[in-house]
C-alpha cells in the first residue's frame, strides 16, 4: 500500500518527465521488486538535497527515485504503472515552478516546496 501519492511540479521533475509534473506514489523501501536491471543517475532535487533516479537502461524510462531525506521509502513513477487506474495524488508539491500552462484542482492541498 502507498504510503502517499503526490504530483511534484518542480524543475527538476519537469525535466526529468520532459513535461509539467511527475506523479509519484511513495511506498516502503523494502515492499518494492523490480525485475531487471536498472541504471542509476545521481542528482539533486529543487530543495538541492540529493536524490537517485532509477531509470530503465533499455529505454530510458524513469522507474522510482531514492532519497536518502526519505530513505525508508521509495518514490514510483506513476506512469510505469500496468494499471495507474487507483492512483489518486493527495497533494501536489513543488508549485511554486508550476507551468502556467497547467492548472491545480481546487481542494486538492498544493505546497509551494515540500510540505514542512
């Protein structure tokens, strides 16, 4: 079970995603399996802490990030999901470099960082 799911607005994840935000869903490190190997690419997130992006070798694909601010938890990249149908993003982060091009739901909780 997620412990979380948010959407991130950040630079970072825009260019990362090569679009308007990421959605995540946050699950415990050790309730995640992968089958086959993944490349790591070290970085450093908006909030310049560091951050590790696994990403598929073959085809590039984002996988799930690491973040040793977070390191009992995993951070999936929604759109790799077989069936993302139940994800649902309870808040949305990072808005303060949201494109003005994409709106916020009202009533969803948006923080312009990470919520403190």
């Amino acid at each position: 079970q997620p412990v979380f799911q948010a959407i991130c607005r950040c630079k970072n994840c825009q260019r990362q995603a090569g679009t308007a935000y990421s959605v995540h869903v946050g699950v415990p490190k050790g309730t995640l399996t992968v089958t086959g190997a993944l490349k790591t690419y070290h970085d450093k997130g908006d909030s310049d802490g560091a951050v590790d992006r696994l990403f598929c070798p073959e085809c590039g694909s984002p996988v799930f990030s690491e973040a040793p601010a977070n390191p009992a938890l995993v951070f999936i990249k929604a759109g790799t999901l077989d069936d993302p149908s139940w994800v649902t993003p309870q808040i949305h982060i990072w808005t303060e470099s949201a494109m003005p091009c994409t709106a916020i739901p009202e009533g969803v909780p948006a923080f312009p960082k990470n919520p403190g």
